[in-house]
C-alpha cells in the first residue's frame, strides 16, 4: 500500500502496482533539435489505484512539470478516421441535446475544431478556453460566434454562463479531479439544465490490452467507467450515461448537476473489485508485453530490417522511452505537417512525412494505433509499399 492520498476522493488506501523513471514530462510538445530532445526534462510514473473509489493516478505527477504554452501539437484534425468519428459525435450531441442557438464552453479546446464543429451545426455560440491556443485566426470556422480564451478554464470564469459544456481529453492531464470537477459544478450554479459532457481515455482497456504504451506522465488520472462515473456524482451531479466510442478507447459521460445534493453511491464494491482484478492481472503480465516488444523489433534490427513506427504522438513516447528503444529505429512517420522535421521527445527520433517512405521503402511499419491500421494501408498501397504491418 501506499502513503499517499487519492486526488479521486482523499482516502488512503492506495495500491500501487506499476512504475517507470526518467520519462519525458510531455509527449506532444515539439523538440526542435535531436539534442532538445534529448535533454527534454524528465518525471517519474508510479500508478496508484485507489480501494475506495477506483481512480488510478501517477502518485509521482508533479503540476509543476507541466508547460502548457507554444509547440503543444496535439491535433488529429489530419486522420479522415479522426475527422469521421469528431463528425459523427458532433452531430449526435447537437441532436441529442437539441444544441441550437445556445452557449457552449469547451475546457481544452485545442484550435477549436471540435468547438467549431458545435457552433456550425447548430447556430451555437461557443467559448473556448486552451492555454496552448496559437491560431488567432477564426475565420477559417463557418461559424463567427466562436471566441477562444487562451487560459485555463478556472473560477475566474464564473460569470461565464453556457447550457452545455464540454470537455475531452483532459480531465486526464488534471492533477486534483475532484477539485475541477467541483469548480465546475460550482460555476453552473442553479442553472440545472446545464448539460456537461466529458470524454476520457478508458484505463480498463489499457490494464486489459497491457497497453504500457497508453501511460505516460502527462496522463496523471486514469478512469474506467465506474470511477468517472463516481467522481461526478461525488462532485454534485446526476449521471445521465456513460458509454465508450472510437473503438472503446474513449470513455464519454453526459452530466447534469443535482438539485437535491442527495448521497448518492459513487462506486460498488463489485466495481471495485472488477478495476482491481485488471490492476492485478496488468501488473502480472506488463512486463511480458514489455519483454515481447522487446524481442520483436530486436530481431527484426539484427534481420537487417528497416523499421518506422506510424504515429508521431503520446503512444510512440510512451513506446519508445518504456522499451529504450535507440539504435533499432531510425524514424518516426506522421501525417501531421507540423510535426515533420521535429523530434520525439525524449530519445531524439525524427518525425517524417509518409512521402519519405517511398525513398526510404522500410520492411517494416508498427502502427501505434490499431483504429487507423485501414487508413495506413491505404496510404501504403496508394504509394506502392507492401512492408510487414504490426498494429500495437
């Protein structure tokens, strides 16, 4: 067990079960050079799942290391796989919740796509709050109600009024959940129609896929169903649905806050005990997935194969920094322009354009992402490859 305290819920008893030093404190942020990559600074992973109410955190995340300013480049905006699935979820939110002419904030918007996407379909105006925000240019949006606030989200903002609000992708990278979902819940107020949505990354596909590659520093809470669910409520709001999406990587949950403040059950034991048995079974068998990794691209390299890894984002940091993989791999491919001639933070690998690899003709591509393995294929057949394919 473990001395410290949950950030889910403050209680303490903690069991650890999965630890990393010296990795890269982010995994989106663009290293210029080899060398800035190289010495990109450095944070320590321990994962914590708490008995109580089923939160599993990076005991070691210090806020501190964070710097959510220029060279952020976290977009998918460039996947037509991506583009599909933001569409479609877009479009059945603005159904479900009749968002037509009505205000909508979105915490950690990125550039705006997804905000953008609300306001087009709906007449909606939207607010926006990013701190890595660069495109000061919105005209690109058909949409002119759309401002963004390059700051975080915080109760500075109280004033600020929406019907619903959105939040995906973030609600992982924030230390203290209970205290921002709190804050939120405070900023609604009495409006109880007020609908919140989140979106997350589902930790129980992680323990079950040994997805080490899924965990990284940034990352510093982890939810399965359950747990997000039971945060919510703790916080004051009732629990509309939870479901999963984009091939039950992504946990959604639809709130509205409580008029009533009534106690309800946060978590069950039998959930409790469902977290706990992936927790178990993923500290038992991670190191195997580690160690058949390993040994894959090891004997490929003394094949004499050339091998690139398709997916210049957190996975590959994640992959490359838990495997130490150095010499093996010469390059990393992305379809994101802006990410071309940077480097992978941590272990200096450059990122290239999929044109290079027409030149270059490696035997060997691991897709980082199994959901785009169709639209890497295509992309490799249109350019006359046939290397071997590994989906991760």
């Amino acid at each position: 067990m473990s001395n410290h305290r949950c950030r889910g819920c403050f209680g303490s008893n903690i069991f650890t079960f999965y630890s990393l030093d010296n990795v890269p404190v982010h995994s989106v942020r663009l290293a210029s050079t080899k060398q800035v990559s190289l010495n990109f600074p450095k944070g320590n992973i321990l994962l914590g799942f708490c008995l109580n109410c089923g939160l599993i955190s990076n005991l070691l995340f210090d806020p501190m290391n964070m710097e959510y300013s220029s060279g952020y480049e976290s977009t998918q905006a460039y996947s037509d796989t991506f583009n599909k699935f933001h569409v479609e979820l877009a479009e059945s939110l603005v159904e479900q919740f009749d968002l037509h002419n009505k205000t909508i904030i979105e915490i950690g918007c990125g550039d705006g796509e997804f905000l953008g996407l609300l306001c087009e379909l709906g007449r909606n105006t939207g607010i926006g709050f990013d701190p890595v925000f660069e495109d000061q240019d919105l005209r690109r949006f058909k949409s002119s109600n759309l401002t963004i606030i390059k700051d975080f989200y915080t109760e500075k903002y109280i004033q600020i009024k929406a019907d619903f609000i959105c939040c995906k992708m973030t609600l992982e990278h924030i230390a203290s959940p209970i205290e921002f979902i709190k804050s939120i819940r405070a900023a609604i107020q009495r409006d109880y129609q007020t609908i919140v949505f989140f979106q997350v990354p589902d930790v129980i596909r992680i323990l079950e896929e040994n997805a080490f590659w899924d965990i990284y520093y940034e990352h510093c809470s982890y939810f399965d169903r359950s747990s997000l669910a039971g945060l919510f409520k703790r916080c004051g709001f009732n629990v509309l649905n939870v479901w999963k999406a984009y091939g039950d990587q992504y946990l959604m949950i639809e709130c509205q806050p409580d008029p009533d403040c009534k106690v309800q059950d946060e978590i069950s034991r039998a959930d409790i005990m469902r977290i706990n048995q992936a927790v178990r079974k993923f500290q038992q068998e991670c190191q195997n997935s580690i160690l058949e990794w390993k040994g894959i691209i090891r004997n490929l390299y003394l094949d004499g194969k050339k091998i690139v890894l398709w997916g210049g984002g957190s996975k590959v940091v994640s992959f490359l920094t838990t495997l130490k993989i150095m010499d093996e791999i010469d390059f990393v491919v992305d379809i994101n322009p802006n990410k071309h001639g940077t480097y992978i933070a941590g272990t200096g690998h450059v990122i290239v354009s999929p044109v290079f690899l027409g030149d270059y003709k490696p035997d060997t591509v691991i897709i980082m992402n199994s959901i785009y393995c169709n639209e890497i294929k295509n992309t490799l057949r249109e350019m006359n490859l046939s290397p071997d394919l590994f989906c991760v």
